[in-house]
C-alpha cells in the first residue's frame, strides 16, 4: 500500500526542517525579505481551499482513492489538472522562503516528482477509466502542472 499524499508532505517539511538546520549557510532570503515566503504559502492555501470547494459544489469527493460523482473541469482545474498538489507545491515554496536558505529548496522539486510519478499518473489512469474520452478530452486542453 502506497502512503498517502499528506505523509510525503509532513516527510518533506521535515527534510527542509533538516536541511536549514543541518547547512544554515547559503542564506539567501534574510529578514524581513524572507518573508516574502507568505505570498505563494497563502496563494498555495487558496488553491488548495478554491478546489476543495469546487468539488463541493459538484457534490463529488476530492478523495483521489474515492468514487467520483462527477469530473471537475471549473475553477482551478481550468487552468491546472492538480491544483491540490499545485497548492502544496507553492506552499512549500513559501515555507522554503521563510527559512532563508538553499537547504530546504531542494525537497520542493523532489516533492513535485514524488506527486507526479506516485500519485498524479495513477490517479489519470484512474479517470481515463471512469470518464473515458471526456477525461481524454480535458487532459489534452488542460496541463497536468500550470
């Protein structure tokens, strides 16, 4: 069994954790520059919290391992296949800004490609499965990433 998407997030918090305390050096943001980091942490919040609310109101489950009552092509999934895990991503990249150092960028990327390769392509299949030639359709006018 495949670990859930939140345990490789709560991993890599603890690898940029690890990596800021571990290498300090290479500071690149100081204070108050660092705060910058706030922007895309509640930019990747309201992502998160946009398309949880579009699957609301199609009263279908975000549950990647769920049965979809509808396919969600509105609000953020116009732009992205994943804003769940864009979000994640663009908050990471605020946290990474907040510590101030290289360290804790190196697990954004990595993160990204555990989304992608563990969960993001088997969930498509998934959807290729349930919804067919409009899944096919959607994922040929819409990015899987931005």
């Amino acid at each position: 069994m495949i670990a859930k998407p939140p345990i490789y997030v709560v991993a890599a918090l603890v690898a940029m954790a690890a990596a800021h305390a571990c290498m300090p050096i290479a500071r690149i943001f100081v204070l108050p520059w660092n705060l910058v980091g706030l922007v895309p942490l509640l930019v990747g919040a309201a992502l998160i919290l946009h398309a949880l609310l579009v699957f609301v109101r199609n009263r279908t489950t975000s549950n990647p391992d769920g049965v979809p009552a509808a396919m969600v092509t509105s609000g953020p999934f116009r732009v992205t296949r994943n804003p769940m895990y864009v979000g994640i991503l663009l908050m990471l990249s605020g946290i990474a800004c907040l510590f101030g150092t290289v360290g804790p960028w190196f697990a954004v990327p990595a993160l990204g490609m555990v989304f992608d390769v563990i969960f993001i392509r088997r969930e498509e299949k998934r959807m290729e499965t349930i919804f067919d030639d409009a899944y096919r359709r959607y994922k040929a006018k819409v990015r899987r990433w931005i």
